[in-house]
C-alpha cells in the first residue's frame, strides 16, 4: 500500500506547486530528449534525411522543452494565481507531448502508408472531439471533491486562497478506476481503437506497426490528458474566482509573503 502511494505520488510530482512546475518542466526536457532522438533516427530511416535535422518540428518542440527549463527554474516560485500555475504546469509538458504526438503521425505514413497514417489520424482526431465530455465529467467529480472529497480543505474561500498540497491525496485512494467512471476513463480511446482495429485492412500487423502503434498511444494520451485537464483547471478556477469576486492565490506564496513581511 506505501509503496503504491509513493509511487502515485511520483508519476504526480511534488505538492508544492513551485516544486512541481520545476518537476515538470525537467520530465518534459528529459522525454523530448529520449524520444526526439529516437524518433528522428526512425524517420531518417524512411525519408527524412539527414537524420534528426530533417524533422525541424521535432528539432524546435526539443529546444522549446529544453529552453523551458532554466525558465521554470528562474520564474516558477513567482507565480501566484493558482489557475496561472496550473496552467503553466500543464504548458510545460507541451512540447515533448507535441514532439512525441508529431514524431508518431509522421513515422505512421512512412511505415504503415498513407491510407493507414490517414485513418490513425483521424482516429485521434475523433478521440480528441471527446475532451469536452470528460471534462464535463471530471468538472462533477472535481466538484464533489470540493464538497466531500480530498478537495474539500483547499479553498480558503475568506483569504481566497488554495493550497496545492491536497492535489495529491487522490492518489491514496484505490478505487481511482471507478472515480470518475471506468466508461469515462475508456472514451478517450474509442477513436484511436476504432482507428487501429480499421487499419487492419490495409495490411497485416507487424513490428513496426507495433512501435507505430506505442508511440502514437503515448502521444495521444498525453495529449488527451494535458488539453483535458487544462480544461478542467481553467473552467473550475474561473468558475470558483468568479463566485469569491477576486483571484484565488496559492497558499504557500501567501504564507512565504508573510514570512518575508514579519523577517523585514
């Protein structure tokens, strides 16, 4: 049960939401470094020559990660509005998700070909035009959170305040495959799964249909993650900001400018 816990609480990252932008902005620079490489070196082998360089998209969304970085490091115990520091943590992971996400769709043409690059793609697509009914469904969870659930000590509503520490709560709990719906956790993959079973008819299965079919899983679902729980945060901290009447601020930046208020 610990051990399960301190891993949750791994993949999540840290409590402190200035830790945890840092955090993520160091996950996204090591997977574009990982996979922009590897991918590139793939689509070398089937068209983009030279290697590596001729995949400019790949090449930019690898600096924009690398770059974010030394930002996040400089500037991330700055940030103060809460909906602002969940949107950022969700930026970061931008490019490497983009990079990964790109490098797939386009190593599927060269290896699958184009009608079967054509159906995966629009099965994403197609998965994607799902985000607004999760996030509709995540925004009731979310909600309930906030009443009853692992929320409900977040929102000082008399100091308009939130404290980012209980985000990772959630991740003690066991029965994360019922909250908020095993159907709801699935509807993001009807797309692509109706895309892979039609693909089918345009060949037989593979190795390199498997890779294609890896990397385009991992691209989608961060994907899918990212732009829904952006969504989420955006939607349910505009909803709460609008009914306190005054931005919501994160705690710990509260509390460390009081600190340095009381020292001087």
């Amino acid at each position: 049960m610990a051990k399960s816990r301190e891993t949750w609480q791994l993949l999540i990252g840290p409590k402190s939401m200035s830790r945890r932008l840092k955090w993520n902005a160091i996950v996204s620079a090591a997977l574009a470094t990982v996979f922009v490489p590897m991918l590139g070196s793939m689509l070398s082998a089937v068209g983009y020559d030279p290697p590596i360089r001729g995949w400019r998209s790949g090449v930019w969304l690898w600096a924009a990660a690398l770059l974010m970085v030394p930002l996040y490091l400089l500037f991330a115990a700055r940030v103060k509005r809460a909906m602002t520091a969940y949107l950022l943590a969700v930026a970061a992971l931008v490019p490497s998700t983009l990079a990964i996400l790109d490098g797939a769709l386009r190593l599927s043409f060269g290896l699958l070909g184009q009608g079967s690059a054509i159906v995966i793609a629009a099965s994403c697509f197609l998965g994607l035009g799902t985000v607004p009914f999760a996030v509709q469904g995540r925004r009731r969870w979310y909600q309930e959170a906030l009443r009853r659930g692992h929320l409900k000590h977040s929102l000082d509503q008399v100091n308009a305040t939130w404290d980012s520490g209980n985000d990772n709560l959630q991740a003690e709990d066991q029965d994360w495959v019922s909250r908020p719906g095993c159907l709801l956790r699935l509807l993001p993959w009807v797309g692509p799964a109706i895309g892979m079973s039609l693909d089918e008819v345009f060949g037989p299965a593979g190795s390199d249909r498997i890779i294609v079919y890896i990397a385009l899983a991992l691209g989608y679902g961060l994907t899918y993650v990212l732009v829904a729980g952006a969504g989420l945060q955006f939607l349910e901290f505009r909803r709460m900001e609008a009914e306190l009447g005054r931005p919501i601020m994160l705690v710990e930046q509260t509390q460390r400018g009081q600190a340095g208020a009381v020292r001087s």
